[in-house]
C-alpha cells in the first residue's frame, strides 16, 4: 500500500534544497524492497513525476515479482526497473549510472541473523560487488546505510554518541558481526571512492518507526505495534530497561536523501532521534493509542545494578551541516503508524 500522502509531501518539503541532484539521474539501489527501501522509491517516485526530473531507478531484488505483487501501484512506474539477482553476485546492468545507494541492512544479507559467520561474510561479499559495480557504472556518488552499531556498547555517561566516538564492538564477539561487519564495509567503501574516483557518503543509522516496520521481527517498535493492532497485550521481551530514541521513517528519508546529495565525500553522518524512551515507555505509549485497554507484560525482572543500556545518537552533524531535523514527534510517528496500518486492513478485508 502506498504511503501516505502527508508523509511523501513533507519528505519533498524537506528535500527542497537537495532535489536537482537527482535531475537527469539514473540510480541503482539495493536493498529496494526494504523498509528503507519502499520508503525511498516512494519519495523517488514522487519526486520524479511532481518535478519533472527525468530519473530512472533500477532496484535489485532476489524476488521482485513477490514484491510488486504486494506493492503494485510501483509495477506501474515506468521510471523504476527491477534487476532480479543476489547483492553478492548480480550480473552489472548496462550503461552509466549517476548513483548507487546501498541500502541493505541485516535483514537484507540473505542468511539467519542467528548464523552471525554467514551474515559477516554476504555482508562483505555483498559490499565487494556492489563497490565493483559502483566504479564500473561510473556513478559519481555511493550511499551506504551503516548502523549505530558500530560504535560497539554505548557507555551510559554518554547520553548521545557522536561520530567522534572511538568505540566499538569486541572483535571477539559473535554479536559483534553486524557491527564489525558494517565498519569493515564503511571502509571499503572510502577506499573504493579513493581508488576509483567517486563520492562515498555513510549514514550511519538507528533506531526508526513508520509504515513498512516489520511487525514480527526483532524491532520493538513493529512488535509493539503488531499487538496493538490486534488488541493483545503488549509484550516487552525484556526487562523494559534498555534506552532508545525513534526517527519517523518521513524524516528518515528526507536525510538518506540529503547525504547522498549535499554529505561531504567520505563523511559519516549518525541518522536518528535524540530523544530517549526506554522500551517499556515506549511499549506503554503505544499501548496507550489502542482504541481500548491494553495491558502491558515485561516476560523478565530488571536486574537492577546498574544503568540502562543506551543506543541514542548525537546528530548535531547532520542537523548543522545538512539543516536536516526530526519534525514528527513519537506519539506523532505511532499514530500516523497505526492508522496506516488500519487503513491496509482496511482495504484488505
């Protein structure tokens, strides 16, 4: 189902100063079909058609026929094309290209998250071939979408972790894959843009909410609206402790999109919000947007002993070079989330 229309009008709003980057472009993307992805392409569409920009769009996809059968109204776009094949070993489509945007991430490397040697491995081997095609296309700028990971744990007197942070993940650690994984490939990706000529930019991404969220995986937000739209309770997997902040997917996008276009070559730029929730808080408010009552259930006990975990991000960097914000509030993200959702069922039933 397509976005709303609030939401694509504000992503162009907030693309106004970055727009005739894209004019005449030709783009390739991965991970297309994605909750990055769709939000991207439908911004792209938009952008093309109201502009008059005369891009094109070709997306990689290991099944794209099972993906414009649940979106179709993007089978009809004449400036999208599908490329069927693996991230790892697609055959290189024909002709120039101006950008590449590398929106994969763990759910996109193609093997369980719980297999962490294989997810390391297809994330590199993925990284290598779609460097390889970046330099032979002759795009003159590369978008990775990294993660906040690769910071490693988050010390808890640093409230809001900036770009200059030096940690990261052990690399020791089995849990460390995504992490080591993604820092492995920000670098690959600067030395390819050194070698052969091209512009690297890396948005270094966290915690999100909007339409397109899974509902069944290991992102709290979908869960927590997954039971909310079937009015059961919300459960909280963990302790509830644990501190995250959620950038809706409208302003999401109006940043990948204003990094590709104005991000200083080989710069890094962390993508979030920099207001803390805890999970349980963030259960709660969501239960709170049910049409009746909702308990919530946390399944362990804190520990206690010590503070929360934190994964929230300072974007300062982003906000004073690029003019980017956060202009939807949470409880604005979960209401726009929900009525969404509603709105498929809606027209499913």
């Amino acid at each position: 189902m397509p976005i709303d229309e609030l939401d694509i009008r504000e992503i162009l709003s907030g693309m106004e100063g970055s727009r005739n980057e894209f004019r005449a472009s030709r783009l390739f993307i991965t991970g297309g079909t994605g909750f990055f992805g769709k939000w991207v392409l439908e911004s792209f569409v938009a952008m093309n058609r109201e502009l008059g920009l005369g891009a094109s769009a070709t997306v990689l996809s290991r099944d794209p026929e099972t993906f414009l059968a649940r979106e179709p109204h993007l089978a009809a776009e004449r400036s999208l094309a599908f490329l069927k094949g693996d991230v790892r070993s697609f055959g290189f489509p024909e002709g120039r290209f101006t950008h590449v945007l590398h929106l994969a991430t763990e759910s996109s490397v193609f093997v369980d998250a719980r297999e962490p040697l294989p997810r390391l491995e297809a994330m590199i081997d993925g990284m290598r071939r779609i460097l390889a095609f970046t330099a032979e296309s002759g795009a003159h700028s590369f978008l990775l979408t990294s993660t906040g990971g690769i910071y490693g744990k988050q010390p808890p007197e640093v409230l809001r972790v900036s770009e200059d942070f030096p940690g990261s993940p052990s690399p020791t650690a089995s849990a460390s894959s995504m992490g080591e994984g993604k820092r492995v490939s920000e670098l690959m990706a600067c030395l390819h843009a050194e070698k052969f000529g091209f512009s690297a930019k890396i948005a270094r991404c966290f915690a999100f909410s909007g339409p397109h969220l899974p509902l069944d995986s290991h992102y709290a937000f979908g869960n927590f609206i997954g039971d909310c739209l079937a009015r059961r309770p919300v459960r909280v997997r963990g302790d509830g402790s644990p501190v995250r902040s959620y950038l809706y997917a409208s302003d999401l996008t109006v940043w990948l999109w204003t990094i590709l276009a104005r991000g200083a070559p080989g710069e890094a730029y962390n993508v979030g919000s920099e207001d803390p929730v805890s999970i349980l808080e963030l259960a709660k408010t969501i239960a709170s947007h049910s049409d009746e009552p909702l308990p919530v259930i946390v399944e362990k006990p804190a520990l206690g002993g010590g503070p929360p975990e934190r994964y929230v991000p300072s974007t300062a960097k982003a906000r004073g070079q690029l003019g980017v914000g956060a202009s939807v509030s949470l409880n604005e993200g979960i209401r726009r989330t929900l009525k969404w959702h509603r709105n498929r069922l809606d027209l499913a039933s």
